[in-house]
C-alpha cells in the first residue's frame, strides 16, 4: 500500500511513501495516474475538484481549491487554501460516545501522601525569578551526590520571569510555578527566590495552599549570606523525605498522560495520533486520565470533539475556550489560521483544518469529561481538554502542571526537547525514527507496512507501562528537561 483513503468521503489520499509522476494508485475502488510526483505524506487528487470546492480529507473540509484540480494532481499550498476566519457559534449534537470497562492492570509507582501516583521520585528546585536561574543550576551540578536510594534525580525548571511583569501574565506566572511544586513526580522540591522580585514568598504561598513542609522548603537568596551554604542542608533533608518512599504496585487508573503532537508530517494524522487517540482509549477504559491540548490546532477541526462532551456544561467551556483563544488572537491582529509551520508543509500539511484535523486524532473516541484552565489540575477521570497554544514547550509545561505524569509526543520531522515529566517521543514514520534514534523511543511508522493500529495502540500502552515503572525516555536520558510559562502581556 503506498497511498490511503482515510474516510470514504475523501476526494484526496495521502501517499505513504514517494510517488513519482506516472504511477497508477488503486484506492477504494478508484484508479487515479499520479500527474506529477507526490512527497511522502501530501495529498494527491482522487477526482477532479473544481475551483472554490472544498478539498475533503479524514471525511472534513481541510480547505478549498483555489484553481481548478484534476484527478492525479498535487494537492498542497500551491492549490489550496483554508476556509478558516474568525470566531465561529458553536451547537451541541451529543453523541454520548462509550467506552468500556477494564480491569486495570497495575504498575510499579510510588504512592504520595495525599493518594496520588508517581512515575518518578526527584527533588525539583522551581526558581520563583530568573534573575536565581543560575543559582539553581549551581545548586543542581554541586549536589549531585544527593542522588541516591530511590531518588531518581536533582533538577531545575529555569525561566525568564517572576518579576517585571503585570495583571494576568503574573497570576499565570504564580500559578503555573505552584503547580510545578505541586507534582507529584518531585518527591522533594526547593522553591528559590531572590527576595526583591513581584512574585512575592507571600503571593507564592498564598498560591500554593496547604503543603507538606517535609516535602517543600523555601530559601530567599538575599536573606542569606551564602545561599550555597544555606541550600545544601534544605536538600539533604528532601533527599532524606524523598528517599522513604519504594515503588509499589498501583492501579493504572492513577496515570494522567498528557498527548501532544510536534514537527507534525503528513502522516501524523494516519499512523501516530490514531496510535495514541487507541491508547487514550485504553487508558480511560481502565480508569485513567488523559490531557489533549494545543487549542489553535482544534480549529477546523471541532467536529471531532465538541458533540462528546458529557453534558452542556462542558460543551460550553469547550465553546468559551475555543473561541476565547481565537479572540486572543484577533485581540493582537492575528488571524487564526496562521499555521501551519514551514517544516509541516514540508511534510505534507497544507492547511490549518489539515493540521487540527489530524491533531485531534490523539483525542481517541472517548467522552471529554472537562475543560481545564491552563495550569489548573486535572481532576476528572477520562479525556480532559487544556487551555494552552501549539507551542511545543509551552503546551507540553502546561500539561505537566495540569499533573501528567508523562507525556506521548508525536513527531514526523522530529524533535529533542523534554518537559518535566519524561516526555516519550513518537515517530509516524519509519524514516525519522531509523535516523534520529537518539530522539525517538516508539516507531508508530509501522502502520504504514499493514500493521493494524490496534497492535500498534498495544505496543505503546506496554511500553507506558516500562516509563511508568522507571524506564528512561530518550528525552531524560539525554538529559533534556525544560519549562516555558504562557505570557500575554507587557514586560516592565
């Protein structure tokens, strides 16, 4: 198979592999000779599409013709374009979608106080200003020795902000820092500060609530005469706290896992989205949580999500977020649909109800049960929508807030990066994941050689599994972890 129909409605296939010009595509009963050659991942016309008419892929409208297109011809940005504008009034259509029940199988985590799992058991020292960010990395590199039993690692989350900033980007700020202390992957964690910066000890305790004062210790930097000297036996006595807990057997229920999509190619939406919508799909059948987010990259493709909301509450702050982040867009003169990005037209996507309708596919065919604000928790068992942007690092940081303990990144062009918690990189092709072994953990590609997405779904769910009970994702042993916080308004 070397090109695929994704919905019977479809008036484009997406070719698996390179097609060079001349080829004759058999797909659902249709005989197309290819006009020109075709890249890995584009759409190539299964029928003629006259100019104006919409352009159908995985059964929606990804756009419209801006020429007319013959059978056989590429189908990309040099004929297509979006039909995107601006807000759009929204209906609920229920369909009350069901998954059934498993018994969950269990894992080897650790347990915190308050009841929630952990995958990983770290000391985490969350700067509360830039201006410490390299205070804390010393603090990281000369304390290395406080590794040991069960702590997994010493690790720092630095950031440019905590001061010189106003209104909502502050509470943003504070709130998203909190949340970080909040994980429970951090066994043990050191908030540092500088002592003159907006993002006040008061406001940031104020913010966090109740906390065990075992597991959380603050230091101010200018209360200090050395604060390297003040830091280390803060940390020793979080290593001491942390290092009480073992691994024991618990539910997966327990798991949250975020699903998040990167360098998207064509084939994203075929082979490694589906694969994780599948195991979002297990996960919730056994109890679990999943967080989809990257809001821009719902539009166009709302259809697939809003009418599972579970009740009109929902819909309704599914409506508010959506169309809330198209408004933060226009409010900066923006249109929405200014993606996708060069490397995803490379690979394939042309438009951005392309891009979003592919996105939406690591949402599986589970309820959503809630809508969460950004750096809010998830508190609800099964799919959970997250306000938060495309931004790789921006989305991945909010779903680790949001208390994931890990997350499933796909990726067709590839990529490094790791958030907090270990975040499992997923190729959709077989390309990327031969040539940057270093990056990718899970080869999704293999859907294209006939393997069914259901093995492929299992496969990953068994390997969420390994990372839960300790296995390190490429991304951690790399040692690549960082944070980039949301920010929407004027630095001082």
């Amino acid at each position: 198979m070397i090109s695929i129909r994704i919905h019977p409605s479809d008036n484009v296939a997406v070719a698996l592999e390179p097609v060079k010009a001349g080829t004759v595509l058999s797909v659902d009963g249709l005989s197309v000779t290819t006009a020109e050659d075709i890249p890995q991942g584009h759409k190539v016309a299964l029928k003629d599409i006259g100019e104006g008419e919409d352009i159908i892929k995985y059964g929606f409208s990804i756009g419209h013709a801006l020429s007319g297109i013959s059978a056989g011809q590429w189908v990309h940005t040099h004929n297509a374009a979006t039909n995107l504008s601006g807000e759009v009034e929204y209906s609920y259509h229920p369909t009350h979608p069901v998954i059934g029940r498993v018994e969950p199988e269990t894992f080897k985590g650790f347990l915190r106080k308050d009841g929630r799992a952990a995958i990983r058991n770290e000391i985490w020292i969350i700067p509360t200003v830039g201006c410490v960010n390299d205070v804390a990395k010393k603090l990281v590199a000369d304390n290395q020795d406080l590794v040991k039993g069960t702590v997994d690692g010493l690790y720092t989350f630095t950031h440019p902000f905590g001061c010189s900033q106003t209104g909502h980007d502050h509470v943003q700020t504070r709130k998203l820092l909190a949340a970080l202390v909040r994980h429970p992957n951090a066994g043990g964690v050191l908030v540092l500060s500088l002592g003159c910066e907006n993002l006040t000890h008061e406001q940031f305790l104020e913010e966090l609530g109740d906390y065990d004062k075992d597991r959380v210790k603050f230091l101010t930097c200018q209360d200090v005469e050395d604060e390297f000297s003040a830091a280390r036996p803060l940390l020793e006595e979080l290593s001491a706290y942390a290092g009480q807990f073992e691994r024991v057997e618990l539910p997966v229920s327990k798991l949250v896992v975020g699903m998040k999509c990167g360098g998207s190619d064509g084939l994203s939406g075929i082979t490694a989205n589906p694969t994780v919508g599948r195991f979002s799909d297990m996960l919730i059948a056994r109890g679990g949580s999943t967080v989809l987010t990257e809001v821009p990259e719902m539009f166009g493709a709302e259809g697939f999500l809003i009418d599972r909301c579970v009740d009109e509450t929902v819909f309704h702050k599914a409506e508010h977020m959506l169309n809330g982040f198209k408004d933060y867009f226009i409010r900066h003169g923006e249109v929405v649909y200014d993606n996708p990005s060069p490397g995803n037209k490379q690979g394939g996507i042309t438009t951005l109800e392309d891009k979003s309708c592919g996105c939406v596919q690591k949402g599986g065919s589970a309820p959503i049960v809630d809508v969460i604000d950004y750096a809010e928790p998830v508190t609800k068992q099964g799919l959970n929508l997250l306000y938060g942007p495309g931004n790789d690092l921006v989305s991945a940081t909010a779903m680790t807030a949001a208390g994931a303990h890990l997350i499933l990144f796909t990726t067709g062009r590839g990529t490094p990066f790791g958030a907090p918690a270990p975040t499992l990189k997923i190729a959709t092709n077989n390309r990327l994941a031969q040539k940057k072994g270093g990056w990718i953990d899970f080869n999704a590609g293999t859907i294209t050689q006939g393997e069914p997405i259901d093995e492929t779904a299992k496969r990953l769910f068994d390997l969420v599994l390994e990372v839960a009970e300790g296995r390190k994702t490429k991304a951690e042993e790399n040692g690549f972890r960082e944070i980039s916080i949301f920010k929407d308004g004027v630095v001082l």
